[in-house]
C-alpha cells in the first residue's frame, strides 16, 4: 500500500457543513481551487442575526484536544 493510500485512510474528513444561528451552510470549492461559505437561512431575522455576527471581528483558535463531531439529523417521523 502507498503512503498516499495510508494517509489518506487514516486522515479524517474535514467537515464541509455546519448549523449557525438556524441557518445551515456548507463550504464550496470552486472550479479555481478557493472555498467560500454558502449559507442558507429559514427566515430573514436568522439571516440578518448571523450577518450581524459576521460583521464583528473573528476570534479562531486552534485547540487540538478538540473533537469535532457531527450533530445527528432528527428522522421525521
């Protein structure tokens, strides 16, 4: 087995959607390489709340101990 093909099973995936202020969004790739967020909200007072967020300085840090996880979808039932 190639070290690719190790690295690339022992690699976990980046998550590429997120839940926000009830609005769900996603990072695209585009055809030139650059990601950006696509961010679609139910109503526009979640729209303007996560625009008002976005405005305001990010703080990012890095914390390796982190684990993210996926949240579960509720099954409607």
């Amino acid at each position: 087995m190639t070290e690719e093909r190790v690295e690339e099973l022992t690699t976990e995936p980046k998550p590429v959607s997120f839940t926000i202020c009830g609005c769900k969004g996603k990072v695209v790739t585009t055809e030139d390489g650059k990601k950006h967020f696509e961010i679609e909200c139910k109503s526009k007072e979640d729209r303007d709340e996560l625009a008002s967020i976005l405005e305001e300085e990010a703080i990012l840090r890095v914390n390796p101990k982190v684990i993210l996880e996926e949240t579960p979808v509720a099954e409607p039932q």
